[in-house]
C-alpha cells in the first residue's frame, strides 16, 4: 500500500541556519507533492507544490525538491527564524483518487534563538 | 476575502450519539475536503465534494457521510459515535481540486465521552 514517511522526530536548529525536512513515499509514483505548515490549535496552511516534471521549487526562503527516481522530496528553510518554528507536512494524491491527498505524520521544527 | 470557517469549533458528544459539523469555503471555491487529524493517526482524508458531488472517499466506515449544497457549503455527519471518533475534523476548500492551493479551516475538535 501507498505510504509516506517524514522524520518523526522534532528537528532542532539554531537560528539562521537551513532547515531540511525530508519526505519519503512508497509503492507509487505521485504527480505532484504538496508541503503544509501547521501550529499548535490550527488547521494546515499551503506552502508550496511540486510537480512530478519539476526537479526543484523555491518561494521566498523556501525550497522544495522532488526526485521521483529515489521517491524523496526534501524541503529547505534557509536563514531559519524561530517564527519557523512548527510542524511541516508533506502530502500526496493517492492513486486512483486525483483530489484524495494522503498526508504524512509530519515533522516538528523548533528553531532556536 | 474571508477564509474558511468550520463550525461549531469544539463540541463534547457522548458514545452513540450522532454530530453534523459544518464547512464554508472560501467564496469561488467548488471543492471542499474533510480530514480526520488525531495524534496516533496524522491527517487522513474522509471524503472530497465538488459541485455537490462525492468525488472521492478516504477508508472511513460508512458512519461517516457528508454532503454539499448548491454554495458549495458542507457538512459531514457522523452517526453513531464511538470514542476512537474523538478528533480535530477538518475542512479545506480549493478552486478546483488538490492540485490548486488548499485552505484549511480552523477544525472542529469533536470529543466523545
């Protein structure tokens, strides 16, 4: 069956320095990658989407890379700020249902004065 | 533009009982999704409307159902409560589909006694 994995422990950076969040799938092969930021209390917010024919995605401090041959994207924060500080989703559309997103568990950032 | 608004935000149900919660999109946006959010679980996808039909639908048992009105408004209903149903149920609503930005509504933090 379809999974996808993020780290599930809390990642622990200093201020200023990049943050790198990887996301890992399995058994198929998604046209398109989608990453979340979500708070304590709240629902997801959108950052960034990907698709199977683009290699890299950048939006201000953010970028996103997506390799369908190793099944991996990997999401960067440069110049990380506390303010970054939360927990960041990757999603993907399950096969056979292009509007049905699977999310993974998703992994904690806390960045460090 | 206002952003999606779930209600009610919090809601306590006893075992047995059933619950109807409510979504708004964002005004434009024909698709609406509903996600299931718990700690041991993440986020996983109930089911998606688009002009007031099922499109898709996540492995949830059919207690589980929901439906959209001409306004793209939605809710979902859960019959016969059980405790493992004690979640934050959220809505996202997009243009389109999952391939266009989704908005996440605030949730609704549903707990079965």
């Amino acid at each position: 069956s379809q999974k996808i994995e993020q780290n599930s422990e809390a990642l622990n950076i200093q201020e200023g320095k990049t943050a790198t969040l990887t996301c890992n799938y399995t058994n198929y092969s998604p046209a398109y990658l989608q990453w979340y930021r979500q708070d304590p209390g709240r629902g997801p917010v959108f950052l960034l989407l990907i698709r199977e024919n683009e290699k890299e995605k950048r939006k201000e401090r953010l970028k996103v890379t997506f390799d369908t041959t190793l099944k991996q994207s990997l999401f960067h924060i440069t110049a990380s700020q506390p303010a970054d500080s939360a927990t960041y989703l990757c999603a993907l559309p399950l096969s056979g249902g292009y509007n049905k997103l699977i999310f993974g568990a998703g992994t904690r950032l806390a960045v460090h004065p | 533009k206002a952003g999606v608004t779930q209600t009610p935000r919090y809601l306590i149900k006893t075992r047995g009982q059933q619950v109807t919660l409510s979504c708004s999109p964002i005004s434009g946006h024909r698709s609406v999704s509903w996600y299931q959010q718990t700690p041991g679980q993440g986020l996983q996808f109930l089911f998606e409307y688009f002009s007031e039909t099922q499109r898709n639908k996540g492995n949830f048992p059919g207690r589980f159902s929901g439906r959209q009105f001409s306004n793209s408004r939605s809710e979902m209903n859960v019959s016969t409560l059980e405790l493992g149903d004690s979640a934050l149920y959220l809505c996202a609503s997009s243009v389109e589909g999952s391939t266009d930005t989704q908005y996440f509504g605030p949730g609704t933090r549903l707990t079965v006694l």
